[in-house]
C-alpha cells in the first residue's frame, strides 16, 4: 500500500514556474516507476511524465524542454519542476505510483492556475 500526497501547486503567471512534489509513504520507494499526470476541467486526465526506478524520465510533447521530473528516494518524494508555464498549463495535477504491472495509487492532485 502506497499513499501519495501532492503539494506545491498555486496560482503562477505565464512564463513562471512552480515546482510540485509528491511525497510517498510506504515501503520499498525506490522500486515504483512514479508519474505525473494532470486533468483540466473537461478534459480527460493526461500523462505528463514517467519516471522510472533508475530515475529516467519522458515527457509529453506539450511539456518537453519546459518541464523536468526528479525523485528523491531517500526521502521517498518525486517533483515536478514546470518552468515556462503557459495558459494551456492550468489542471489538477496528479501523482502515481507503480510497481511493475501492480495496482496503480493516486494522490489527490494539487491545482495550478496560470493566468496574469
């Protein structure tokens, strides 16, 4: 079992930045491929980036070269730093965690707003 809480999100101009983390209880950290995905208001949720075991990363086209995911395993904790936000930006942002081909866990997101 694995509980994921994120924080770190808010309200951010255009061009700003944010960096949301993701804090994960539980054991064995350092074996769940962690990813982070966001949902706007009316759309479906989307992969932002995966972050493998070895620390990995691949984004989606719309946040390459913007956006860089981390993890922390000693302090069982994954970030998001998102540089350059743009008006399309703006959702409730999500973590997960997976282990292999085991049961997904979700937090609860944290929302970013960009907007001047």
């Amino acid at each position: 079992q694995v509980q994921l809480v994120e924080s770190g999100g808010g309200l951010v101009e255009p061009g700003g930045s944010l960096r949301l983390s993701c804090a994960a209880s539980g054991s064995d950290f350092n074996y769940y491929t962690m990813g982070w995905y966001r949902q706007a208001p009316g759309k479906q949720r989307e992969l932002v980036a995966i972050l493998t075991t070895v620390s990995t990363a691949n984004y989606a086209d719309s946040v390459k070269d913007r956006f860089t995911a981390s993890r922390d395993n000693a302090k069982n904790t994954v970030y998001l730093q998102m540089n350059s936000l743009k008006l399309e930006d703006p959702a409730v942002y999500y973590c997960n965690a997976r282990r292999g081909y085991g049961v997904p866990y979700w937090g609860k997101g944290t929302l970013v707003t960009v907007s001047s």
